[in-house]
C-alpha cells in the first residue's frame, strides 16, 4: 500500500512522516508532493491508497486536490491537516468524502486514529471491489444477455414490437402485466480510458460488466431490467415497471454497486411514466435529453429526470431529503455571445497575460452562473469553431483554407473534454480554452507575419525571374526597401549573400534541365540566365564539385 503527504512546507511532510506509524497501517510506500498539481501527476501514476494534504498551497490548492481526487480517484482515501480552522474548508473535506481534518500542530494519536480508519475503510472497499468483480465478470461470456434485441426492438422497430414482446413474455425476461413502466439510460462516455484501460479498452465487455451490477439490483425486487441498446450509438438501458421504492433511491443503491467494482458512478437519463410499450420510444427521448440537459456543476447528482420532475419540488425530481436547489441554478445560463468579445480580442492581441484572463473568466462566469449543461457546452464548441472559421477568413482571406485545416489538425491533437462524460471538471475546460485561443492565434499570428515579410515575396520575385539580369539594386527598389536590408536579410535566413543566392537558383534549375538529353549545355546555359557557357560550366563546378558534362553522365547512369 502507498501512501501521498502533500504540503508546500518540507518541515510539515517531514514531520508528517515521522509521526504516522507507517509499519502498523502496512503502509509501504511514502510518497511526497509540495503543491496540487505535483500530486495530481502522482496520483496518476502511483495510485496511492491514502492522501494526506494541507488545504492552502500555492500551486494548486487542496480544494482542487480534492475535488479532482474525488472526480478522478474515487477509491483513493484522503486527510486534510491544515492550519485553518475554518468551517467552509472541513464542510468541503465532508463533501467530497474526507476521512478527518486534522489541525495543526499535528498529534501523534490524532493522525494515527485518522489513517488507521482510511486504510481500514480502503481495504474494505477493495476486498467488496474484488468480490463484486469475480461475481460480475464472466470472460468467457461474453455475449447479449436477457434478450437485448428483442428489448431495443420495443424501442425503436414497431413493426417486429409485438412479436418482440411476446417473446420477451414467454422466456420470462419481463412479466405479462406491465401496465406503466419508465425507460432509464446510463451516461456512457467512450472517452473515458482510465475505465476502459481496465477492460483492456474493450467497450463491450464494460457495457457487459455495467449491465450485470444494475441487473443484481434489479432482480432482488423483479421490477426491471438493464440491457444493452442496439438500435443506435452505445447506450446501457433500464427498462423499470412498479419498483418497490423511489427510483432515486434504487439508483443509488445501482451506483454504490458500480463503484465499489469501478471506482466509478454513473449518471441516469429518467423519462416520464408512461403506458407500456407504447411510451418506450418517447421514454429513451426523454431520457437522454435529461442527461443532456444535467447540470454538470452538481457533481453529487446522478439521477436526471425529464418533464415537470426535472423541477425543483416536482416529486421524484427533487432534491433527496427535501434539499431545495442551489437559487443560482434560477440564472440565465452563460451563453457565447456573453464572451465572445473577450475571446476575440485575447486572440487579436496574442498576449499571455489576455488570453489566460479570458479563458479564466469564461469558466469562473460559468461557475458563478451555476449551471452547465452537456448542451450548453456542444453549443459552446460549436460557437467557438464558427468564431475561429470567421476571424481567419476576416484576417487572411484567400489564405484561410489552409489555415483552417491545420487549426482542424491541432484539434485533434487537443481534443477537448467530452461534454457528456462520467466527470466534468472546469479547470479541464479552462485548459482546452485556453490552448485552443493561443493555437488560433499563433497561427493568425504566424500566417500575417509571413505576409508582412517582403522577404516571401522578393524570394518568389528571384524563382520567377532568374534567367533575367537581376541586381540587388533592382529587387530592392521593386520592393520598397534598402540595399541593405535586402543584403543582411539574405545573410540572416539563408547564410550567403543575395547574389550567391540567385546563382544557387539557378543551378537548381539548370539541374533539372539537364534531364532533358534534347537540350544542349548552351542551351541550358541561356535559359538559367547565364549568357557565357564557358563562365556557366565553371559556376556550375564551382557549386557542385563536377562539370556539367560529367554532372549529366552520371544522372544518366
């Protein structure tokens, strides 16, 4: 077993290590980080069972610690030892499922009681992972179960429905009398790796293992059934009749299971009742618009219910043990248009200092508001990519093409973060916003300086006219600049002077020529810019070791 000290004190981590009996928790392993950020990357690799953390750091704070631990590392157990004793810092411990907030000076007994609880609450949620997983995991059966098709054909094939249902009627998969019923779907989210990693990044065989947990729930009561859904993108529904407890409450009792075997909780699409199965097409269009339309910033919720239950007070919608809604969830959402302006000008200007306040005050705005939905922030992405196509075709015109395909590139490098999936995390956000500004522009940047650089044009003037008696003098004049700059411009970006450059040119070409066995050197010569073979032919030897004649005597063999 590992264990994590977080602190930006050295002292502290140090004194931490000396107090805590590591031997008698069978703590192997003690690791240490002096800020968030730095635990975080080692929460990632080590997977410590236990985290002990300060509240207030300079470079990533406790609060996001914990949060993100919470979100990302659920099975992980952690203790905040702070020297703040402030109501709101031990209220958030609790929140995001804290063992202890110890405050400093540190006890001995204190510490040890706490990491005594965590490692004993840790290895009894791993000893009821492990169970779970050998009763779920069948390997080797990998196969549809309790007639899936026949299930998603009452959804979405009204003409075989009937036949379907009397099928699942006679095999006993669902009961003769169902009157009213509810279709229920489960949030999946194939970006999801660290999950799918643990299925050696098989899909199915998670979807496999989902359906089986909520299944040990549902035939306790025999009210319901989970099965996978074949009739569109991969979707894990419930098809629920007369539970004998509220939906909310059979739904955490589903989620409890799924995490102690995944580490992970999912989120449940809840349609309206209605007359079975006449309401099940209806029902799986409500259910998943309710998951599209949950509000992200309420990591605590896992039920979402359609029609006039999604509202507060609505009945089975309502918050759990009569809790009203946060009164900021009332508040006209956050929409592009509101900081579209921002985004604009940070990418215009190219500063750092600009773009990171936009993207930061884009998500402090959304967190202010209160709600973010998996639609809002689809609608977002597709405002953002309108907004990045309008600012290059206004910056660089016929240029804008290409542009866009690289940018379109990049986003493949910088995917953003899914919308829909299993955790939501703002500063995930704010990163992608971020990165996506400054890639637009450094590219309007990149792009505007290549075509304020006479440079391009001057080398584009040479390849067009180097058989002409080009002069520095010339070329200079044409474009508006010194001898000088031309000159020194020359040296900087290619090391030789301008008009050893038009000679390399023209050798170049006079390279290519030579392919032409129908082409004499004189002619060769003349159409390079070279009036004088005899003065071509030593140019040519001078450049590139041979004599023209033997140049084309070994390109021929």
């Amino acid at each position: 077993m590992k264990a994590l000290i977080v602190d930006d004190e050295a002292r502290v981590r140090k004194a931490v290590r000396l107090l805590v009996d590591w031997e008698a928790h069978q703590i192997e392993e003690i690791l240490e980080a002096g800020n968030g950020n730095e635990a975080i990357a080692l929460i990632r690799r080590e997977k410590p069972a236990l985290v002990i953390m300060d509240m207030m750091m300079e470079s990533g704070s406790g609060l996001e610690l914990m949060t993100w631990v919470d979100e990302f590392a659920g099975s992980t157990k952690f203790i905040v030892v702070s020297g703040h004793n402030d109501f709101d810092f031990v209220r958030q411990t609790v929140r995001h499922g804290g063992i202890d907030y110890i405050l400093k000076p540190i006890e001995p007994d204190m510490i040890n009681s706490a990491v005594s609880k965590a490692v004993s609450a840790w290895r009894a949620e791993e000893a009821e992972r492990s169970h779970r997983q050998h009763q779920s995991l069948r390997l080797n059966e990998i196969k549809p179960i309790f007639g899936e098709k026949l299930l998603s054909a009452l959804i979405d094939d009204r003409v075989n429905a009937e036949a379907s249902l009397r099928r699942l009627i006679h095999d006993g998969i669902i009961p003769p009398d169902i009157k009213i019923s509810r279709l229920l779907l489960v949030q999946t989210d194939s970006g999801n790796n660290p999950l799918l990693r643990r299925f050696g990044g098989d899909s199915e065989l998670l979807y496999y293992a989902i359906v089986n947990i909520c299944n040990e729930f549902l035939q306790q009561q025999g009210t319901g059934i989970a099965f996978r859904y074949w009739g569109g993108p991969p979707e894990i529904a419930i098809l629920l009749w007369e539970p004998h407890e509220s939906v909310t409450s059979l739904i955490s009792r589903m989620n409890q299971g799924i995490f102690l075997t995944l580490q992970f909780r999912m989120h449940f699409g809840i349609s309206t009742p209605g007359a079975f199965p006449a309401h099940l097409p209806a029902g799986r269009a409500e259910a998943a618009e309710a998951l599209l339309r949950r509000n992200l910033l309420r990591h605590e919720d896992y039920c979402h219910y359609a029609g006039a239950e999604a509202l507060p007070g609505g009945g089975p919608g309502a918050m759990p043990g009569g809790k009203q809604r946060d009164k900021r969830e009332t508040a006209v959402p956050l929409s592009f248009a509101d900081v579209q302006e921002d985004w604009r000008l940070a990418v215009i200007s190219g500063t750092p200092e600009a773009l990171t306040a936009a993207a930061q005050h884009w998500t402090q705005e959304l967190s202010r508001r209160g709600v973010v939905t998996p639609q809002m922030l689809n609608d977002w992405k597709a405002d953002a990519l309108l907004l990045r196509s309008r600012l290059v075709r206004e910056a660089l015109g016929s240029q804008a093409a290409s542009v866009l395909a690289e940018l379109e590139h990049g986003d493949q490098q910088n995917p953003s973060p899914q919308p829909s999936g299993y955790s939501f995390s703002l500063f995930a956000w704010r990163d992608w916003s971020l990165a996506f500004m400054q890639q637009l522009s450094r590219a309007l940047r990149d792009r505007q300086q290549k075509e304020r650089n006479p440079m391009t044009e001057i080398v584009k003037y040479i390849e067009q006219n180097y058989p002409s008696d080009l002069s520095l003098q010339e070329v200079a004049g044409k474009f508006q600049v010194s001898r000088e700059y031309v000159s020194r411009r020359f040296k900087q970006e290619y090391g030789i002077n301008f008009s050893d450059y038009i000679v390399s040119v023209r050798i170049e070409k006079a390279k290519l020529l030579m392919q032409n066995p129908g082409l004499k050197l004189a002619q060769i010569s003349e159409m390079v810019g070279f009036h004088d073979v005899k003065y071509f032919s030593k140019v040519f030897k001078k450049h590139t070791g041979h004599s023209p004649k033997d140049y084309r005597d070994q390109a021929e063999h």
